[in-house]
C-alpha cells in the first residue's frame, strides 16, 4: 500500500513542478546568500584597511554596517523563502495531496 502511494505521488505533474521550481529557487537563494557571505569573509581576508576605515568622526568602522547587512540580508532571504513556500508550495502540495487521495 506504502509503495502505491509513492507512486501516485512520483507520477502527478505537481508533484515533479513542485521539486523542480522548490530547488531552483532554493538553489538560487542559497547561491546569493553563499556570494554575500563569503564576500564579506573575503573582504574580511583581503582587505581589512577598508574595514577598520572609521565612517565618520565617531567609532563605527565600515565592517560593523556591512557585517550588519550580511545578518539582514539573512533575514531577508529567510523571509522570502518563507513566503514563496507559504504561496506556491503549499499550494501544490495541496493538490498533490488531493490527486492521491481521490
């Protein structure tokens, strides 16, 4: 019974959409997180006077808002994530669900 569901949900159309559009998205998220973060241990490696340079007359160094965006951009990209799930995905897992129920 197990293995005839798995296959009813292998063969809907959903089905295959769903793990096709999940991982492309997933897999481009994941790429501009990877660029962003890696970029500031680059940065971090590589050039460590700009970030040491103060921003003004105070004591803020230009490492502090940019490892500040590196968190948010996290955030950020945590967040759409959440929301496109929360659309799209749910959506054809619904109809996935529905399909081999009937």
């Amino acid at each position: 019974m197990h293995d005839d569901l798995v296959q009813k949900i292998k063969s809907d159309p959903n089905y295959h959409q769903l793990v096709k559009v999940r991982s492309r998205f997933g897999w481009a998220l994941t790429g501009l997180m990877m660029l962003v973060y890696y970029g500031y241990i680059l940065l971090i490696a590589f050039n460590k006077e700009f970030l040491a340079t103060k921003t003004g007359d105070g004591v803020m160094t230009w490492g502090m808002p940019i490892g500040l965006f590196v968190i948010l951009f996290t955030v950020l990209v945590t967040g759409i994530y959440v929301r496109r799930a929360n659309k799209q995905y749910d959506e054809l897992t619904q109809a996935i669900h529905a399909r081999v129920q009937a």
